[in-house]
C-alpha cells in the first residue's frame, strides 16, 4: 500500500515537515518529487498497515498543536488492487457539456428531467441520448468524465465494460454539438452505473428544498476522515456489495431551476480496475496525481505586494456598507442555520 502524505506548516518552516519524516522513519518515507518537498511517500504492506496508526496519531496531534494541515492519499500497490471492494475512479480527462449564455455564465447544453417541480432538481439516471457535447474529446482518450454522472468512451472501452460488466451499466450515444457523423472508430456513447454507494459523510448541505427536502448547494465541509491508518475515502455503505461500478449517492457543487455546477464521483471494484488497466485503457487512476499540479510554478509574493494587497483589502472593506459587514462567528451561525 503506498501512502502519500502532504503536510503543510502554517509558517512554512518545514519543522512540521521534518517532526513528520522523524516520526514515520521506521517507514523509509520518500520525498514524493524533487520541485514539491511538501509531500512524501510511505510504501507498506496492506497487512502492515495497523503499524501506522501510533505515528499517525501522533503526527495528527502534533499538526493540530502546530496549527498545520496534514492528509493522507491511498493509493493500492497491483496485487493488492484486485482485492479491494470500491476504490475511487479518477479520470484525467473532462467533456465539455456547456455552452456560455449573453451573460457568459456557463449554462448546460443538455436538458435533464425534473425530479421536483418545486426545485427542479435533475434526474441524472435519465440523460437523453444522444448527449451532446460543444468540444470533441482528444484524439487519445478513451474515456472521461461528465459532469452529469456520465462516463464518455470511445467503441473499445465500450466493448471491455460491456463484455464484464454489461448489466450494471446503461448505455447511450454521445454526439459532438455541430459536428456531423463520425466514422465507427470515432464515435462516442455515454455509460451510466445502474448502482449507487453511500456518499461521503460530512458535507455541508444547505439550500434544501422545501418540498422534495434535497440540498441544492453540496460542498466538501469538515467531514474528511482523521490522519490515520485507514484508506479511505469513506463513505456512508456499500449498497447490496455487488456491484463493479456505481456512483456515489451524492454531488459536489449547486442545483436548482436555474443553475447546475455539479459533478458526481465514481468508484470502481479493484477487479475491473485492473481489468482496464490489463488492457491498455489510459487515463484513470485510483487517486489524484501525488504532486500538486502548479507546484513547479509556485512564486513568493514580495513584501512590497504583500502590503500592496493589504491595503487594497482594506480599502475594499471600507467601501463596503455596514451592514454587509458580519464577523466570522456571525457567518458561522448563519451557515448552521441554512444547513439541511
């Protein structure tokens, strides 16, 4: 099992860093890349893992005392892959489903049915066919992600899902906005997981409506899981257990009558997992990319832009009538109370 841990220093002293790398040295942990020294890679095995625990524990408390953030990402080694029962699929590539309106705000090409008319919440498990997207996907992916809860594959990853998991999926056509008919090798189709897991405990749901009592506004909240020794993410079940792919029974972003800034997450068996990856299916993973992805770009604001800055907010702030003023105690009452 590796292990990427990420530890941030409030100061940036790298004393947390370090207090961390002392603590898991019984480990060999290794810095991740040369360019982002945040982070650093444990590898154990799966029956090992327990042996985590103390120094994990330890280094929550000593990042708590320290006022530092620290989080742990699990990523399976290929014999412990095929035994896991969910992992999360993460996909590099995205589709593009939006078009900009008069305004320029991104409004979604595809109309989905209403599950309330209150609310107009989206019925995800009834996407029309075909779906259409304003951008072709690269001449190199094989499958991404929709922001509808929808995997967008090309013939071949079509025939792998089908011919393993052929009756836990729906399956559609996909058709590029403006273009004409592809040739076979081209065309794309849209694949649905019949099945659902739980979501992820924690989130922050507000706005809900009053009638069908679902949140229109989903965000990520406190409620990821502790540093320790238990891969994650969790989530609240796992449906009948029977399933290979399904989507997790909950989104991150907004919904409602005018508005849908969404996406779902996928989770996969380990066994189908590798069962792609055995055959040659880019593009997916069981984790984000370890570094960041503009920690080579990084820059330190001068001191000089630091008070530039500053003194901008502050004016900002000034210019601000009173009563749009609230202290921090006051928006946190606020957010309970619009908590569903």
């Amino acid at each position: 099992m590796n292990v990427i841990l990420t530890v941030y220093d409030k100061g940036k002293t790298k004393a947390l860093r370090r207090r961390a790398m002392r603590l898991l040295a019984a480990h060999d942990p290794k810095a991740v890349a040369k360019e982002d020294d945040d982070q650093f890679q444990v590898t154990v095995a799966l029956e090992a893992l327990p042996a985590l625990a103390k120094p994990l524990r330890e280094l929550r408390g000593v990042v708590a005392k320290a006022k530092g953030t620290a989080w742990a990402t699990f990523s399976p080694e290929p014999d412990e892959l095929a035994r896991a029962r969910f992992v999360p699929l993460v996909l590099y590539s995205e589709v593009s489903a939006d078009v900009e309106d008069d305004e320029g705000e991104d409004v979604p090409v595809n109309a989905l049915p209403a599950l309330c008319k209150r609310c107009n919440f989206p019925d995800i498990t009834r996407p029309p066919s075909p779906y259409l997207l304003t951008k072709p996907l690269a001449g190199s992916v094989e499958i991404a992600r929709s922001d509808d809860g929808l995997l967008i594959v090309r013939p071949r990853v079509l025939a792998l899902l089908q011919s393993a998991i052929g009756k836990q999926i729906k399956v559609g056509d996909v058709v590029v906005k403006g273009r004409g008919k592809p040739a076979a090798a081209d065309r794309l189709h849209w694949v649905r997981p019949v099945h659902r897991i739980g979501d992820r405990p924690g989130k922050d749901l507000t706005e809900c409506c009053p009638t069908c009592k679902r949140p229109l506004t989903s965000t990520a909240g406190r409620g990821d899981r502790p540093l320790d020794a238990k891969p994650g993410p969790p989530v609240a079940h796992f449906g009948d257990g029977n399933a290979d792919l399904a989507l997790l029974d909950g989104y991150f972003g907004q919904a409602g009558p005018d508005r849908r800034f969404w996406f779902w997450e996928f989770a996969i068996s380990g066994a189908l997992f590798a069962h792609l990856k055995d055959n040659g299916v880019k593009g997916i993973a069981t984790s984000p990319p370890a570094t960041r992805r503009f920690a080579s770009s990084r820059r330190r604001a001068s001191p000089r832009s630091k008070r530039s800055d500053a003194r901008s907010r502050r004016r900002r702030r000034r210019a601000q009538p009173a009563r749009r003023r609230r202290s921090a105690t006051a928006r946190k009452r606020a957010a309970r109370s619009s908590r569903c």
